[in-house]
C-alpha cells in the first residue's frame, strides 16, 4: 500500500487523469490517420471508474486510509480485482500491501467462498484497520491471514504453486522482485497483478528517471518479456499490469 502522494489531482475514489488539452470538451474519443487512439474525456473516466459503486464498507475503509496516510486502489481497480478473483475462482490470493483493507475486500468480494486472502504489510497498524473492514463487510476471521514484516522477507516462506492470484501495492523499488516471487508462488494459469503500474502518468514520459519510476517502468518491460507471461495493462486508477501464467513443460 504506497503512500499518499502530496501532488497528485484526485477524486474521491482514486486518481483522475489530467485533461487532454487536444480535446474539447463535450468531444469523443477519435483515431488518426496513424492509428493513435486520443484519450476519452474525464467525464468518460470518471464514468468507468464508478461504473461499479462501492458501498459503506468500502467508504470506511477509505476513511481509515486518509486517517493513515495510505493511498488505496480506486474504485474502478477494486471491480477489477473483484472481477479477476470471480474470473480465476480463486481460492488462494496473495497480497503485497494490506493498506487499510480496501483492496483485500474487493479480492475477497470475488473469491470462492471458501478462499483465503493471504495479505503482508509492514505496519501492524494497517493490518489492525484492515481487520475491521473485513470483519465489517462479513468476512470470518478464517478467511483473511495478515503477515505483519517485509514483503521480500515474508514471501520466500509462502508455499510454491499453491496461489491463483497475487496482488502487489507495495514498496515501487521492489516490484522486479515481487514479479519474480509471484512466478514461483502462482500455479500455472493463475494472474499476477500490478497497481501502480503508470505511476501518476509518470511511467510514459521517458524523462522521468526517479527510481520509483524506473523500478514501475523497468516492470513491465520485463512482464513483456517473459515467456511464461500473457500481460495487459489496464488503464484504470492509476494503472494495473495484469499478466497470467501460463503452462511450461515443468509444469
């Protein structure tokens, strides 16, 4: 779960786009002769985003993280967790980045009934705020396991194959290591998830070169070019890089 960034436009639910100055407003979205796709209006993002409402249980959570000074996914990254967990069945979820417990609802939302949400973060406090929005949305304590310690500590312990998804919020710098963990702890066909993944429109502007950047960057290049990875980059909050393992003769 990454900090709230001090400049960043919002809207209640997540970051919103900056306007596209080539737009006018009340404008579609148009292809040029080149192909290039210009991007909708903000009132069309904002539209998805909300496409799908969060409810009270939600709202609090979020409450909990501006108290904290955590940034949570946005709305429209929280359906889409919900629908890929649904889309997976899943039964086994890894989380780098509890937060307040935004995200591991929507996980949860869409898992198996039976499925457990495995979530690591390094503040106790997070975790204690996630507990209770988690327990408020209906969820027994059997089905929601917080590690408190580093995710790079906590991972090299959790069981190979055994994960239909893992979801990764944390520390940007690390996100190369998180890929590789998630490889050995996904089984083949499950889905590795990424927020943050255009890092406040900052991945696409090749002058940007801070090294939260370069590691967000530096990612989905090599998601690219893995052989055993099928990945999309989903433009919704901030950016999501999902990418689905695939079978592999050692399989």
């Amino acid at each position: 779960m990454r900090r709230t960034p001090p400049t960043s436009a919002r809207s209640r639910h997540g970051f919103v786009p900056r306007p596209d100055p080539t737009l006018r407003v009340g404008s579609a979205p148009s292809t040029t002769e080149e192909g290039v796709i210009t991007a909708p209006k903000p009132a069309s993002w904002t539209y998805a985003e909300e496409f799908v409402a969060e409810d009270d249980v939600l709202a609090a959570g979020r409450s909990r993280a501006t108290e904290v000074g955590v940034a949570p996914i946005s709305s429209g990254g929280g359906a889409a967790l919900r629908f890929l967990a649904a889309v997976t069945e899943a039964r086994a979820v890894a989380e780098i980045g509890t937060g307040t417990g935004v995200s591991g609802t929507w996980l949860l939302r869409g898992m198996r009934p039976d499925g457990v949400l495995t979530t690591i973060d390094t503040e106790a406090e997070h975790q204690r705020l996630a507990k209770e929005t988690y327990t408020e949305a209906g969820y027994a304590h059997q089905r929601f396991r917080c590690i408190t310690g580093r995710a790079l500590e906590v991972l090299p312990r959790l069981t190979d194959g055994h994960y239909d998804i893992v979801f990764c919020d944390g520390d940007k710098q690390e996100y190369p290591d998180y890929l590789t963990e998630a490889i050995r702890l996904l089984r083949p066909g499950g889905v590795v998830i990424f927020d943050n993944a255009l890092w406040h429109d900052r991945v696409a502007d090749p002058a940007q070169r801070d090294p939260d950047t370069v590691a967000v960057r530096d990612l989905g290049d090599l998601v690219r070019r893995h052989e055993q990875l099928v990945p999309v980059l989903l433009p919704v909050g901030d950016g999501l890089l999902v990418a689905k393992k695939i079978w592999s003769p050692d399989d």
